[in-house]
C-alpha cells in the first residue's frame, strides 16, 4: 500500500495532517540555514526569515508550496529590501541588550527590562507581517503592534510557549536545533499571527493574493 492509499479522511484526518509537519518543518529549517549561509550570515537571516515564514503561511492555508523553488524565490525577492524591514530591528535587539546591562542593579533596569519585552513581542509578529502584507517597513511595525496589542493574552501565552520550547529544544534535545530552530516557533508565530490578522484592517496584501 503506497502513501496515496492511505485515508486521510474520518476521525484520524487531523491526525495525518499533524504528521506532515515535522519533516516539514525539518526540511524548511535546513533551507532557512542554506538562505543564512547564501547571504554570508548576516545579509541572509533577514530574507532567509521571510522567505521562511512565507512557506509556513502557505502550508497552513493548505497551499502546497514548493519547497525549494519557492523558498528562493522569496528568498530573492526579500533579500534587498529585508535589509532594512527586518535586518535593522533584528540588530537593535543588541540595543537592549547594552542598555539592559548596562542599567543592571539601578532603577532603570525594570523599564528597560519592560522596553524590551514589548520590543521583542512586536518583533516577533514582524516576519509575519512581512510574508502575509506587501507593505512598506514602517506600515509593517504598525500592523505588527497593532497584532500584539489586539490580541495581548493571545500574545503573552505565545511568548510564555516560545520560552518553553526553545529552552526544551537547548536544553532537552539539542539535536532538533538543526531542523526546529527556527522553523517550530514560525509555525506557532504564523498560526497565531493568522487568528488575529484576520481582525484587523486589511492593508495591500502579497500581488495576486486575495484575503
């Protein structure tokens, strides 16, 4: 019996579809890592990221992307102009970091501790924002935190999952790193991202692509 005979339908469909996602996932987090790498590292997380995030958005609206074909086609088309929308707030986390040891032991420390939880949150939907809206880099931070303040349970369970998992996945089982790092938290991100956009006021989305 070949993998077309097997039912997908009934009681166990959801089941099935579960199962897809982990050589999924595996195969999509060694591309992001080949993107990294073809950009020189720091040029190639920032479209690596989107492109990333792009697949995972097709595969749970049951498109049924090509893997490789696709992931560089969007890996092209962000490379450029990812630079600034991503690349840019990527390295300020560095920022926060600084001031974060910066103000350690003094009264400021619990603000800048703040600022940056709620950078990072907003942060986390930006991949997201950019591979669902075709948007310039400042309309993009202003869905982002409009996604994070829209839904801020949502977002704080979000955020409480991530830790969980990435320290389970360092901790627990480093040798998914390679294939879950980051490839498992866009999924959640993109699952969760998705409920609330769809509250949201619509902007232009990607070419061709209706909501």
């Amino acid at each position: 019996m070949t993998s077309k005979d097997v039912p997908v339908g009934g009681r166990f469909a959801r089941l099935y579809r579960l199962l897809d996602w982990p050589p999924r996932l595996a195969g999509l987090n060694l591309l992001w890592l080949a993107g990294v790498l073809a950009g020189g590292v720091v040029a190639g997380l920032s479209p690596a990221t989107v492109a990333l995030f792009a697949l995972v958005r097709d595969y749970q609206r049951g498109r049924h992307p090509r893997p490789w074909r696709d992931f560089w086609r969007h890996w092209r088309a962000e490379f450029a102009r990812a630079q600034l929308r991503l690349g840019l707030p990527l390295l300020t986390v560095w920022v926060f970091a600084f001031y974060l040891l910066a103000a350690r032991g003094t009264p400021l420390a619990g603000a800048v501790a703040v600022l940056a939880v709620v950078y990072l949150a907003v942060l986390a939907y930006l991949p997201a924002v950019l591979a669902h809206f075709d948007v310039p880099a400042t309309a993009a931070w202003r869905i982002a935190a409009l996604t994070a303040a829209k839904a801020p349970l949502w977002t704080v369970g979000l955020g409480a999952t991530l830790v969980v998992l990435v320290a389970a996945m360092l901790v627990a089982v480093p040798v998914a790193v390679p294939f879950f790092l980051p490839s498992a938290p866009a999924a959640l991100i993109t699952l969760v991202a998705a409920r609330i956009f769809d509250v949201l006021p619509a902007p232009v989305t990607r070419a061709g692509e209706a909501e």
